[in-house]
C-alpha cells in the first residue's frame, strides 16, 4: 500500500509509492512521522502548493471486523481491516455485574432492590456497540489528517429487489418474494461460516438444508435450516440428524448447539449502522450509502475474493478497481486499559492489587517497541506491544508469541501507545481469483 505524506504545515498530500517514500528518506528530503499507518513528512519549502487530488474512504461496516479503503481514480492506494473489541466489552461487563451483584447479596441483602433510576439519553446504544462505533469513527479522523480525503462511502442497507420491481408489493408477497429467499439465503451463510455443516466444505456451491425432514415434521423455520454441499444435501435424505450423524457425535453437537444461537454479528451491524451514519455526517465529509447487494455485485464482477477490505473498496458506485498491493494493514482495537486497581479471582475476592504508576523506564503498556537482545538466553530481535514491569523486564507480544523478562536497556519505542496493535498480513499478489459463492 502507499505512503501518506504530509507537508512541513502538516497539510495531507497525496500518498505517495513506497518506493519514492524510500527515496526521499534516503535523501533526507522527509522524516518518518509515525509507523502506523506509515507516514512521512516532508521539509522542502515548493511542497506548499502542491495540488492534491479526490480520495475517496469507503468503510464496510462488520460486527468483528470493518474492512477500510482509500479509492483515488479507481485505485485502491491504501487499504486496513479494523477488528473490534465489542464482544470482549460486553464478556466484561457481564463479569462485572455479576460480582456486583454477588456482593450486594453478601454484604447488603437487607437493601431493597431498585430499578429503573436511570434514565438513558435518546440514542443510546450499550457500550459494547458503541465501541464499533467510536472505533471507525476514529480512524476516519484520523486518516482525514493523513490523506485529503473528500467524501467517504458506506455500506448500509440491503438490496430490495422486490421493491425496485414492484414499488407497491406489500404483505404476504413481500415476505414470502424474492427477499425472503435472498434474506434467508444471506443469514444461514452467515451464521454458518459459509461452510457445509456436515463435512465442512466451502469451495462448493451450497444448499439449503433441512436439520429435521419436513416429511417427519420438520418447518421452514430459520432454527430448522442449515447449508450442505449437495453430496452430504443427498447422502441424509429424509433421515433425522441423529441418525445421519450416529458415527460423528462431535459434529452432531455442534450443529444442535449452532441453531440454538442467535446471529448476533448481524444483529450488532444492523444496530449501530445508523448511529455510524449519522456520526460520518458531522465530520463534514460527504457521505456515500451503497447496499450489500452492490457491493457483492461489484466484487463479484471483478472477481475479487471475499475479504472485508475488497468489500469495502466496492461499496457504492465502482466501475473497475485497480489494486496495486494485497497486503492490507491489520488493526486490532486493544483498548486503553482498566481503572480496576484490584483484581479478583472468579469468585470475585480480591487476588492482587495494581500500581497507579503507568510508566516505567519511559515505557507504557501498550507501547510498540523493538527490542534487540545481545546476550542472554534471548538473543534476537523482538518487535511487538509492550507490557511493562516496574522491574524494568518487560514482556513483548510479538507475531510469533510472547516473550517475557526483556530488559529496558534493549527497548527502542518505535510506536506510542494508542489502543490499538498493528501488523501487515502477508498475502501472495496472485491472489485465487474465485468464489464459489
């Protein structure tokens, strides 16, 4: 992907090829500004007026991961895939609310209950959605900064094809059409991993499946459908899955533990895509909605595998992409932390205590540094996010794993904390142009 670069009033330009970035380093023309995303910026005095040209942000929205991309002329110049933290906040405030309650139990159970004696704001939404939210939300401000972006695109709603054919289709034919087929269609890919449930096959065309035979009184319901490959779709016939499955009591209970749960990664997007929207709207920015549908139709006319950054370089109106890298920058949102200062065991009693002091040595957890170890039992180079020790041996959490007891002395900070950890995925250039869905 391309360099953002930035002039010596810190006025985005248009990135540039890392090839020239290298050159105009070496020539000592430009600094590195930060790492991630990889940014320089310029000192010679005719970069002022510079002409920048239209970049477009296109955002695909997702309930684990967002895919990012800046579009400039039909040219994919840079591209990310966010992955979200929602579902760790929400683990953790249900851990919290029950041992408070457990200790409101021990401690006070003379207390009278109370509830509903706070009232929420108009729009809100829990804390773990928001998160989604205020995580995208940041990282268009912060690309703002680093690239003239001049309008961005989301993905927001379904295709209806229904209503394009026929505007006055209402009722029965609209729920039973063709966007209950196609709805139908889309949620069991979901919420089956896009994989034959049986045998686990996924460059096979799929169908739809029922777990219980509707000739031994099986439904159409959602709770009642899977995706086969059509050999498994044939080999169970009529019969029920316990006895299809007879020889595969793993896979027999894994199915009947998948149709009990709720697809949640849905219910996450179609919440907050409104509230994200809106939000894009008050950047000032003009904002450009395409559907799923479209952006399925683009990908899949330029034969491009399914990933959440190629998703977003196709949301909207898109001719034909040129794509120069394939090697997106991996985000992962890891949070600022924890004002917790005791820490407790599961049963919610206090098992260690932490210091109010988050530096150490000039490091601060959360730091991504270099360390390169000269002698010891460590030698080598290790280069990941930071968790400091008020010993100054620090624990790096590389690629390949953590490493721990590192000493101070062999740290070089190359990224401040800023709640979130990087890495490139490195993926070949020939990518296998082909999805069977």
């Amino acid at each position: 992907m391309r360099v953002f670069a930035l002039d010596k009033n810190r006025k985005p330009l248009d990135p540039c090829h890392p090839a020239r970035a290298r050159i105009l380093l070496k020539q000592g023309r430009a600094k590195v500004l930060r790492r991630y995303p990889f940014t320089i910026i310029l000192g010679d005095l005719e970069i002022e007026n510079c002409v920048t040209h239209f970049h477009q942000l296109k955002i695909d929205p997702g309930a684990k991961t967002t895919g990012l991309a800046i579009v400039q002329n039909h040219r994919v110049v840079w591209a990310a895939e966010l992955t979200h933290r929602g579902f760790q906040i929400r683990d953790a405030l249900t851990s919290r609310r029950q041992m408070r309650r457990s200790r409101r139990n021990r401690k006070t159970r003379y207390r009278q209950p109370r509830f509903l004696n706070r009232k929420k704001p108009e729009g809100w939404l829990p804390p773990s959605l928001m998160s989604r939210v205020h995580n995208i939300l940041t990282w268009v401000k912060k690309l703002i900064r680093f690239c003239p972006i001049a309008g961005c695109s989301q993905e927001l709603v379904r295709f209806d094809t229904q209503k394009m054919q026929n505007p006055k289709i209402s009722g029965t034919d609209y729920q039973q059409g063709t966007l209950y087929g196609y709805e139908l269609r889309e949620y069991l890919l979901e919420k089956w991993h896009r994989t034959c449930a049986y045998c686990g096959a996924t460059a096979t065309p799929l169908e739809i499946e029922h777990i219980k035979p509707k000739s031994k009184g099986g439904s159409d319901r959602g709770s009642n459908l899977t995706i086969a490959c059509h050999s498994c779709n044939q080999a169970k016939g009529n019969q029920e899955i316990e006895q299809f499955l007879s020889n595969k009591p793993s896979i027999l209970k894994g199915i009947l533990s998948q149709t009990k749960r709720p697809l949640a990664d849905t219910a996450a997007v179609n919440t907050t895509r409104w509230k994200l929207y809106n939000e894009l709207k008050s950047t000032g920015l003009s904002v450009e909605v395409g559907s799923g549908g479209l952006t399925k139709y683009n990908r899949c006319r330029q034969n491009f595998p399914k990933t959440h950054w190629l998703d977003a370089a196709n949301v909207g109106s898109v001719e034909t992409l040129y794509v120069e890298d394939y090697q997106p920058l991996l985000i992962t949102a890891k949070g600022h932390g924890t004002r917790q200062i005791c820490r407790t065991d599961k049963f919610g009693f206090p098992k260690r205590h932490c210091s109010r002091i988050k530096i150490h040595k000039g490091f601060q957890t959360g730091d991504i540094a270099k360390a390169i170890v000269t002698k010891g039992k460590k030698i080598g180079t290790y280069v990941g996010r930071v968790a400091t020790r008020a010993t100054g041996y620090f624990n790096i959490s590389t690629n390949n794993g953590l490493v721990q007891g590192i000493s101070h002395r062999y740290c070089q900070a190359i990224h401040r904390k800023d709640g979130y950890s990087y890495q490139f995925h490195r993926a070949s250039r020939c990518y296998p142009f082909s999805s069977p869905l």
